[in-house]
C-alpha cells in the first residue's frame, strides 16, 4: 500500500477476505501461488494502518492516577463476584462509604452500580435517600437512556 494511501490494496482486500472466511495461510498460500507469508504479513499491516485503533493510548494523567491511588480499583471493570459483593453488602445495610473502601473504588462508582443494577432498594432509608439526592443533582442525559442513535453507554464505570 503506498504511503498515505486511504485504502486497502487488491492484494490485501484477497488476504483478508479469505482470513475472515476462514482460510489457513496455507490455504491462501496455495489459492493464490503467487504470494508468500510476507505478503500475508503485509496485508494485515496494511489493514492496521489504516484502523481507528489508537497505539498510543495517552498517558495517564495526574488527576487519574491520584484517583487510582485513592481507589486502586477506579474504572476496572465490574465483575459478577463485584456485583455479588456489592449487592451483599448493600443487603446488609453496609453504607455506601464502607461500601466503595471494601471494592477499592470511588462512592460515585458504588451509587451508579447500585441504581444500574437496581439495587438501591436494599441500602438503609438514609443511604436510599441520600442516593436519590445526588442522583437528581446530575440528571441523567438523554442520549444515555439508548434512544438516540449512536449510544454505547455513558458511565464508565456503570456501563463495564
């Protein structure tokens, strides 16, 4: 593919559909004798060159690592024994302070897995309360609810 080029050689386009349909390099190898792994090699490189994926991912910010240091589990994915844990403690009227120190992760991320999960219920009636405060002080945006176009979530941590 010549530098700077917006598009996938003929070659490469051959590569890749056979990959996708499940061909080995072998496979491609004797369907079109002509090339050789390189050329196989090369095609994907083509196909990297022009993704959106970002290789360099920017550094992590100051602001971001002091959250980290804080709450070593800030922005990780919530599992099922996270969500197990959570909806435990919660159940027993652990508050949502004593809640976020035991998962490592910030109270906001705590209040938004409770509401995701509908799981506000279960907290004390102050922690309820105290909940449903916060949660009309940063109304939830129209795009989040799915009903535009275009949504993949919002929250990071809610959505994971």
């Amino acid at each position: 593919m010549p530098c700077g080029s917006s598009h996938l050689s003929h070659q490469a386009v051959l590569v890749l559909e056979m990959i996708a349909a499940g061909s080995s390099y072998e496979q491609i190898l004797a369907a079109l004798p002509h090339l050789t792994y390189i050329d196989i090699f090369d095609a994907a490189r083509e196909a990297l060159d022009l993704s959106v994926i970002d290789r360099n991912p920017p550094k992590v910010t100051e602001g971001f690592a002091s959250i980290r240091a804080a709450h070593p589990r800030a922005y990780e994915r919530w599992t099922d024994a996270d969500d197990n844990l959570l909806r435990r403690l919660a159940g027993d009227g652990i508050s949502v302070a004593r809640i976020a120190n035991r998962l490592q992760r910030q109270r906001s991320a705590i209040r938004s897995r409770l509401l995701k999960l509908n799981l506000d219920g279960l907290l004390n009636p102050s922690e309820q309360s105290e909940l449903h405060r916060i949660s009309e002080l940063d109304p939830k945006d129209p795009a989040e609810d799915g009903t535009e176009t275009g949504d993949h979530g919002g929250e990071i941590e809610s959505s994971q």
